[in-house]
C-alpha cells in the first residue's frame, strides 16, 4: 500500500513538474486605443503599427540607431541611375497558412499596396512604376524617378508582405483574419476588447521567440491602463501619461522606457472640404492667428510637465532636417487679433474641433481652447472614438481633426502622405502646387544638402499656408513589469517582440 501510494505522490510531481516546465507565457499589452483594419494595405493608425509588429513582418527594419536592417529581405542594390531597386529575399520563410513566402508573394504584396481601391500605401510608393520577378528569391522594384525616401517605406506597411492565398480568399476582408509571416500568428479579435496571437512554430526566426502568447487590449483610459500594469493584469503599457512618469519611477516593480518620437503632434486644417466653410478654412490669415495664439511651451509645461518638445515642423528640432531657419515663434495674441482683423471675418470666430477619446488629447484641446478663446475663437470641442475619428476625417466632417502622427525616419514619410495634393492622409484637402512640386522633387535627390534645401522651401510655403498647425513632439513613455525582459523602446514607438522573455 506504502508503494502504491508513493507511485502516486512521484506520478502527481512529475505532471505538475512538467506543467510548470511547459507552462504557457502569455504577454499582455495595455494599447491606448483598438486599431483600425489589421490589414497592411489599408490601416493607418499608430496603434495599428504596434499590432502589426508581432505578426507581419516586413523586407526591412530599423535599429535603434535608425539604420536600415534587413528583416524578410537578405539585402538590397540600387541602380546607378537610381530607377531601380533589387532585393534578395530570405530564404526558407514561411506564412503562417503554410505558404512559402517566395518572389512571387512579394510581387503580389507590394502591387496589391500599390493598386488595391482605398490603400493608404499607394502615395508611400508612387514612384514605383512596376515590380519583376528576377529569380524565385530576387524582385527588382523599377521605379518612374529615382525615390529616396523608398527603403524607409519598406520598414514599415509598404515592405509588409501577405500571403497571396489567404488575401485571395478573403478579398478587402483580409484585415479580419490577416495572414503574414511574423513570429505571431492571428487567433482572434474581439472589438474594443482584445486581439490575440499565438506563436508561430515555422517562423524563420523562432529560436529568439520566447513567448507563447500575446493578448492586446485596448484601455483608452490611461489611469487604468496604468492601474492593470501595477495589479499584474498587464504587462507592458504604450503611451503612460507625462504626469505618472515619477509614479511608475518610484514603482520598484516597474521600468519606464523612453525614446524621443519620430513624429508629432498637430492640428490638421480641413482647408478645401469643410462644407461649412468656416473662415478658418477660407483664409489663412485666420489659421496663423491661431496658430499665434497658442503658446507651445505652456501647453508642454501644462499638460506634460514639460517633457516633450514644442515644435512648429513635421520632423522634431533635433531631426537632420529640421529647418532651422524657421524656429518655432512665441505666442502673439496682439498679432493674432490683428490677422482675424485683416481676415475681415468677425469674432468669434467658432470652429468645430474633433479630437480623439483620452485624458491628454482632451487636456490638449482645452489648453488650446483656453489660449484661443483669447485671440478671438470659440472653439468647440468634440470627443469621438478613436477609429471614428479617421472615418470622419476621411469624409471631410471636421475643420480641425488633433492628431498625432508616430513618425518615419525620412521626412518624407511625415509630410508627403499628409500635404501633397491627393495623398491618402490629406484629410484636409490642401493643394498647392508650389509644395507638390518640391516635394516630389525631394523625393527624386538622395543628396541631403540639396533635399534639406528644398525642404527650407516647403517649410516656408507650409507655415505660410498652414494646413496642419504643429504643436509638440513627443517623448514615447512605455512602462512594463520587471518580469519582462529584453524590452528596448525605439524612436518609431514599436513594441518589437523577438528576444522578449517573461520570468
């Protein structure tokens, strides 16, 4: 009997031995808002980015020194004339369906960005005339111009590569069940609750996958974003209020980490299709008033305990391309009631002011309200949910839409997508011929001394014209657990998974 029962003690410690040697990690992720379609060619959102990060991997990535570094792509040559691109692919990947991912899927990933009806990556590679396959492992990208920004763009949507036969088969529905190559695959998404993903046992780089599980979930309500972290419910948090940094500092169960934003923070002007046609859209002169009456630093000081970095451009002061020649200018409210004057539009002027749900980006918009109020506008605040925002944007139901734009390492992606004559983000309608033709002149010179040079000129036209007024760059305060390890914040605001572990 004595042996028996022994057998059964030895039988029941080998299970839970082995449960706990096998035990199931799952990493749960705290997002400030649920992301638009998880669908390369069509998702726009910050917060979409992060999400994609995990399952669908791209031909290139960026390094904390924001060089370019291969991802799905072994390397990549460009021609001397500069109208072609040739890229080798990594040998031996997989999607998650099974499907080898081969030059054949690259094509067909890159032309779908390029011609499917509602992309957002079509302006990303305009100059991109068609794509051929060179061997099974090998595409060339021949392009109309040479295209500087074009490696940047395949860091990130643009150089995201889909299975052919998973997009086939679900048509613009592919966002709902989307099928790439990543070290996660898709599980499921339940609206404004969570998106979960498994990890993808043929990944080409499993051996530095550590974590079985991921679970995203959109908290809008940072507080309680916060709240989860320190409770054990999360692990890891984007976008921890400027308030709570000594908070989560004092916390000897948290780590913060930080890197200064690519991006920034602005006001887009719904200068060509605001149906009311508010004096803020018809004039500029009343959009450099406002512009006039907001004091950068003070909302920085207010709103983010001075931790962030007022600017007035596309690209952060400290950016390579930041045109020193136009430093940000201190608050005028004389001035901007002398424009208002000159505008001839009469006080106050009331302005329909559609900002996303969030404690800062509500804090944001009535410091702006406060400090407009007294140049001479009456400015309405109104909240709407995150990816409504964008719906509405696109149909031109706003005259200012507060957003923030998370960055890219050539100023082209900050500034193209939102002011060129018809680019996809252009929310607003700006047209000036003047800018398009700089920047896409910018687009074809790889010198930097000559693209910084044409980028002095549309900084000239841009806050002369105002069609997006600047406010801040950000600093990227993400806060995780101590139990996980390997986490590093880079300036594109990512969550990177590979190398991740949790104690």
């Amino acid at each position: 009997m004595r042996n028996w029962r022994s057998a059964l003690v030895a039988a029941a410690f080998t299970v839970s031995f082995g449960a706990v040697a096998h035990a199931q990690t799952t990493l749960r992720v705290g997002l400030a808002e649920d992301p638009d379609m998880l669908d390369p060619s069509l998702g726009r959102t910050y917060v979409g980015r992060i999400v994609f990060s995990a399952f669908c991997d791209k031909l290139f990535d960026i390094d904390e020194k924001l060089n370019v570094v291969p991802q799905l792509a072994l390397s990549h040559e460009t021609s001397a004339d500069g109208k072609a691109m040739t890229i080798k692919l990594r040998p031996g990947v997989k999607f998650h369906d099974g499907e080898p991912l081969d030059a054949e899927a690259a094509k067909f990933s890159i032309e779908r960005h390029m011609t499917m009806p509602g992309s957002f990556r079509k302006s990303e590679l305009a100059s991109v005339d068609h794509v051929e396959i060179v061997d099974p492992l090998t595409i060339k990208l021949v392009l109309k111009t040479p295209f500087a920004p074009l490696l940047s763009q395949l860091t990130d949507r643009s150089g995201m590569i889909m299975s052919p036969k998973a997009v086939k088969e679900a048509g613009d529905k592919f966002g709902l069940h989307p099928v790439c190559a990543g070290p996660y695959k898709f599980v499921e998404r339940v609206q404004q609750d969570r998106m979960v993903f498994e990890k993808f046992a043929d990944y080409w780089n499993k051996d530095n996958v550590f974590i079985d599980k991921i679970v995203y979930q959109p908290i809008v309500d940072a507080t309680v974003r916060l709240a989860n972290l320190k409770s054990g419910g999360l692990d890891l948090v984007d976008r921890v209020l400027a308030t709570d940094i000594k908070d989560v500092r004092d916390d000897k169960n948290l780590v913060l980490a930080t890197a200064p934003e690519l991006g920034y923070l602005g006001l887009t002007i719904n200068v060509a299709r605001d149906k009311a046609k508010g004096p803020l859209s018809q004039s500029e002169k009343v959009r450099q008033a406002l512009d006039l009456s907001i004091d950068r630093e003070a909302l920085n000081q207010v709103v983010f305990n001075g931790e962030f970095t007022a600017g007035n451009q596309w690209v952060p002061p400290l950016h390579p391309y930041y045109q020193k020649a136009f430093p940000v200018r201190p608050r005028d409210v004389a001035k901007a009631k002398a424009l208002l004057k000159e505008a001839g539009v009469a006080t106050p002027v009331s302005v329909d002011y559609m900002i996303p749900k969030g404690a800062e980006y509500e804090a944001i918009a009535q410091v702006v309200q406060s400090m407009a109020s007294e140049a001479g506008f009456d400015i309405k605040i109104r909240v709407v949910e995150f990816a409504t925002t964008f719906k509405q944007a696109q149909a031109g139901e706003f005259q200012i839409f507060q957003i923030n734009w998370s960055g890219r390492i050539d100023p082209d992606g900050n500034s193209y997508v939102f002011l060129h004559s018809g680019a996809p983000q252009n929310d607003g309608g700006y047209s000036n011929p003047e800018a398009d033709k700089v920047m896409e002149d910018a687009r074809a010179i790889a010198d930097p001394a000559q693209r910084s040079a044409l980028y002095e000129k549309l900084t000239k036209i841009v806050l002369n014209d105002e069609p997006i007024i600047y406010l801040f760059h950000r600093k990227l305060l993400f806060a995780h657990t101590k139990k996980l390890e390997g986490y590093k914040q880079l300036p594109d605001g990512l969550v990177r998974v590979i190398g991740l572990k949790l104690k």
